[in-house]
C-alpha cells in the first residue's frame, strides 16, 4: 500500500503511514504507545491507528484518530485523519472508516469532531459531508487553502 501511494506523488494521509514499515512488530507495538502517550514527538497528541484491511489481507486504507486537540490540531489537522489507497478510492471505502471512527470518538466521549482537508480534495470533502461535517472555515496554510469542517456527534 506504502509503495503505492509513494508511486502515484500524493501525500501520505494518515501521518502514521509514514512510519517504517519494515518491521512491523515494531511499528504496531509504537503505534500502541502513541495511544497512551508514549513517545511522542512534540506538539503531537495521543492517538489511535486503525486499518481497512480486506478479506485477502489487503491494506485498503488507515485512519488515525486523535483523541485531544492541541494549538496545532485545532487549526489544522483536527481529531481524525484518513486515507485510502489510490487503486482503493470512489469504492466507499473512506465513508464507511469515517463512519466508524465517529463511532470510536463517540465511546471515548469526543462529542464534537474536526476534520480538515486539501480544497482540492473534493472526494474527502464529500466524505466529510456525507458523514455529517459541517463546513466551519478555509484557511490558507503553505499556499494551500484547506477546509475546516465540524461533526457534531449525539
């Protein structure tokens, strides 16, 4: 999945698929502490990764959700980050992640969920939508404008 999106130039969202893959044992076991708030970088919060893996045991997509906002987040970045592998896209896939990560934020008592997303990415924004985000700002950031969107979750 790596390789791939490397291969098609496009970012890669969620930051945890920046990790080094080569071992994974290793990059599970720093995932797991990420969540508790072990070894994390400055001005990062803790989080959870979840992956969308196939019945073939292919990686589809991740997504992380983070479980606090600091200064950084609030302005860009938000509660939860996702992608889907670029042979993966237009199947549905990030609707149904999202979905379930609302879910998540919910049981761990995150009522109000930012998300952000590239201007140009009008298939994330849809899913944002779709799922219930309300579009709050744009903003400009590094010379991209990037949209800010709340879920209020009951």
């Amino acid at each position: 999945m790596i390789e791939e999106w490397k291969n098609s130039g496009e970012k890669l969202i969620p930051w945890s698929l920046n990790l080094d893959t080569t071992d994974i044992h290793s990059m599970v076991e720093k995932l797991h502490g990420y969540s508790k708030g072990i070894g994390l970088s400055d001005n990062f919060v803790e989080s959870s990764t979840y992956w969308l893996i196939d019945k073939g045991n292919k990686v589809l997509g991740a997504i992380d959700i983070r479980h606090r906002l600091n200064e950084n987040l609030s302005y860009r970045g938000g509660h939860i980050g996702y992608g889907i592998r670029p042979s993966e896209r237009r199947k549905g896939y990030a609707s149904k992640m999202l979905f379930l990560a609302l879910y998540i934020c919910k049981n761990v008592n995150i009522s109000r969920v930012l998300i952000t997303c590239s201007k140009d990415n009008v298939g994330s924004a849809k899913t944002i939508i779709k799922n219930g985000g309300v579009l709050d700002s744009e903003e400009m950031d590094s010379g991209e404008v990037f949209q800010r969107y709340w879920i209020e979750l009951k």
